[in-house]
C-alpha cells in the first residue's frame, strides 16, 4: 500500500561548513531562543537559519539563504537517488539505545485513505507556519517520523551490512546523541526495502504537522502546475523505523493539572475504581505496575498510587465506540475516568489547563513551585499499542507520545520543487 523511493538528497559540503557538528540542530518546533541564539553562533551556515530564521520575514530569508547556499555550493545534492541510513546512539534513564531507520520519499496519502494514519490530534497554527514555509523553499528541510512493522528484520539486517562501512556522516549533538548516516545506492537494495512496506500502513510517530501540510501544499500544487504520478511533490521526506526496533523509545507525557485542584472527595471517588496508597517512591510503583494501568500523584505533599482494580468498571466513562485496545491505553483512562469523569475537569486546554512533562522529576518540581496543582506521573505508552491504535483509526490524547530522541535537522533535505521527478 505504501510506495517509497529514493531521492537525491541535499548536504552540506563539509569542506565548505568545516564541521558538522556546527550546522546540525534540534528539530524546528525543539528549539527555543537561547537554544537559536547558541545555533546562530556556531555557524554562519547552522541549519537553524533556513528552518527558524531570526529575521522577522522568515520564509522569505529561509529561501533567499537555501538558494544562496545551494548557489556557493555550501549545498549539494547527490547525483544519483539514494535511500539514507540512520542510526542515532543515545543513553535515556540508565539504559544505552541504537535507534535504526532509513530516510526515503514516501508518497502522501491523505488520512482518510488509510495508507498512512495518524495517532495524535493536530492543530492549525503550526500547519499555517509549514505550508509558508514551505511554499517559499520549495524543499522538505526535515523528515517526518513513522513507524513500519519488519518482524522477520529484513531491513534491519540491510542496514547492518551498510554500517559496517565508515558513514557518510557522524555527528554529537547537544544532548549527547550521535547520529550517523550512510547513502544506500544499490538498486537490490532499495528494492528489498520496498517489497518489505509495500503492502502496509504505516503510522505517523512524530510530524503529524509537517505532514499534513505537504499533502495541503501536494493539492495546491496540482492545481497550479501540470504534474505526474512521480512528481517530486507528491512524496514526503520521512524518517521510518520499525516498530519492532529495539532502540524504539517511547517516553512518557506526565500530565500537570494548572488550575483544577484533586481533593480528599475525589480521591474517596476514586477507591471505588482504583487502589489507593501512599507511594515512597514513584519510578518502582509505576515500573511494577507497568502491564496493568496506574498513576502516580503527587499533589504538592505526597506521592498518591492509584492502580485499576477491574477494567469492567470503568466501562460506563469510555464511549461505546472506542476499540479495546483504545480503552485499555493509559492515558485514555486517565482523561476519560480520572479528569472527565471523576474531577469533572471538563475538556482541558493545553498550556492553559494542563501542560505536559518528559522527565517525571521537572513534573514534580512544577507542582513544588506553585506552577501547578498537581502532576499526574504515566507509564509511557508502548510503541506497538501506537500501532493498534492508529490501525484502529482511533486518534490518542494529545501528548500520549514522546519518541526519543528527536531526529537531528540538517543531514539531509529533499527538493520537491515543480520540475523534480523521483524514479
């Protein structure tokens, strides 16, 4: 079902740059002022001023800058089509990970096709700020993020065998993650690659945006321009791993309550449903309970287990046309039972009435600070119940999500300008 090429990539010529790690960045929507500012001041070339340009007519310069940088050749494309290798080494919660995927065009489907599906709602702004951006570049600067399932692991060895060779690139980023990527030319190759997706649905796992967008940009395109089945615009530059990669981490969105308060009633509500206990230490409740659902509050002056008794009886907060698999999700019974149900919470506004932590730690402190009333500590939701979900059709909660690391900007970037063709 889904169909993927190769494409001639744009680099940087590190004769040119001098180093890699000076242009190398955080994804656009990762990267807050002090982090631009620091970008800004490694190099005239950093990556970061063609994807959040400080000028105040930003796409503007994002394209002026590509087209200069493409002109003195700090940007080449490859001469022939390739499929991308990349492998990013990084440590999280103790643990020592190598995450294995391949950067490819994969063509756009909307939604409603069902070839490529969605996990997580999305919102207006940041597609408005793509499309402009991307309007004005005519270039896909970053790769989406999805996941495929290869339990026989026929890609997984093909990358093996191409990172026994030195990569084309190797880089450390800020965050102590280091990336490396390697070109695959071999026709063979890409083939086996292909036939291994060919017939499947594969789920959007960070970029549902930046997606979004290419297929709006897609549609406007084909009504401005005459145009073929390869256009280069009708693909997506996309990061794909699969879901059985062990180096496939998913880190957990803790949910901070900023102005709804939990009281002693709702906790008494809640025995009925959970077990309710004192906890000392939050990471081994959650860790031993991590196969049924449970929480961790902590509400400013304790830390508060709750661990589901039986899933039966929260039947009467979940809507009938949920699928098992959605109702048995984490965060679902945390916003349908807990806040909706139990708090009468309400919908909650993001940034507004509930905000998001990765480390469980910063989630405490902000309850600590007055910043919010009270942080609800989650197990990370597990990549192949991503994949059920979405195959399901069902989108999650907002946050549900938090794969880790973010994949590096600026290694790579896809022209999808009118007259480009993809073979």
């Amino acid at each position: 079902m889904v169909e993927i090429r190769p494409f001639p990539g744009i680099h940087y010529d590190e004769e040119k740059i001098g180093s890699m790690e000076k242009v190398i960045t955080q994804p656009y929507d990762k990267i807050p002022p002090e982090l631009q500012d620091k970008y800004y001041g490694k190099s005239e070339y950093n990556f970061c001023r063609l994807i959040l340009p400080k000028e105040e007519e930003r796409y503007k310069a994002a394209a002026e800058r590509l087209n200069n940088w493409l002109k003195e050749n700090v940007l080449v494309p490859d001469k022939k089509p390739c499929i991308y290798v990349y492998y990013q080494e990084f440590e999280v919660l103790g643990k020592r990970y190598t995450r294995k995927g391949f950067i490819s065009a994969v063509k756009l489907y909307p939604f409603e096709e069902g070839v490529v599906l969605p996990h997580e709602q999305t919102h207006k702004g940041p597609k408005i700020d793509r499309l402009n951006m991307l309007s004005a570049t005519e270039k896909n600067l970053e790769p989406g993020f999805m996941l495929y399932s290869d339990p026989e692991q026929k890609t997984i060895e093909i990358f093996d065998e191409i990172s026994k060779n030195e990569p084309e690139f190797e880089v450390e980023d800020e965050y102590g993650v280091k990336s490396q990527v390697w070109r695959i030319e071999s026709l063979s190759d890409i083939k086996k690659i292909q036939e291994v997706l060919k017939d499947q649905q594969v789920v959007i796992a960070d970029g549902h945006h930046r997606y979004e967008t290419a297929v709006t940009y897609r549609d406007e395109t084909r009504g401005k321009t005459d145009w073929a089945e390869d256009s280069a615009f009708n693909f997506r530059m996309t990061y794909m791993v699969p879901v059985e990669d062990p180096g496939l981490v998913v880190l957990p969105g803790h949910r901070l309550l900023l102005e709804h308060k939990l009281t002693e009633e709702h906790l008494n509500d809640m025995e009925e449903y959970f077990d309710v206990s004192d906890v000392e230490n939050s990471d081994e409740f959650l860790t031993k309970n991590k196969d049924t659902t449970a929480f961790v509050v902590y509400d400013g002056g304790r830390n508060i287990g709750l661990r589901l008794k039986d899933r039966s009886s929260i039947e009467k907060f979940l809507p009938d046309d949920y699928s098992e698999d959605y109702k048995s999700l984490d965060v679902v019974v945390l916003r349908d039972v807990i806040f909706e149900g139990i708090m009468k919470t309400g919908k909650l506004d993001i940034d507004e009435t509930i905000s998001y932590e990765r480390w469980a730690e910063d989630a405490v402190n902000k309850v600590k600070t007055g910043n919010a009333t009270a942080a609800f500590l989650v197990n990370a939701t597990r990549p192949e119940q991503v994949l059920r979900a979405a195959k399901n059709g069902e989108r999650m909660p907002e946050k549900s999500t938090d794969f880790y690391p973010k994949v590096n900007s600026g290694f790579v970037m896809m022209d999808i300008g009118k007259k480009q063709k993809l073979v």
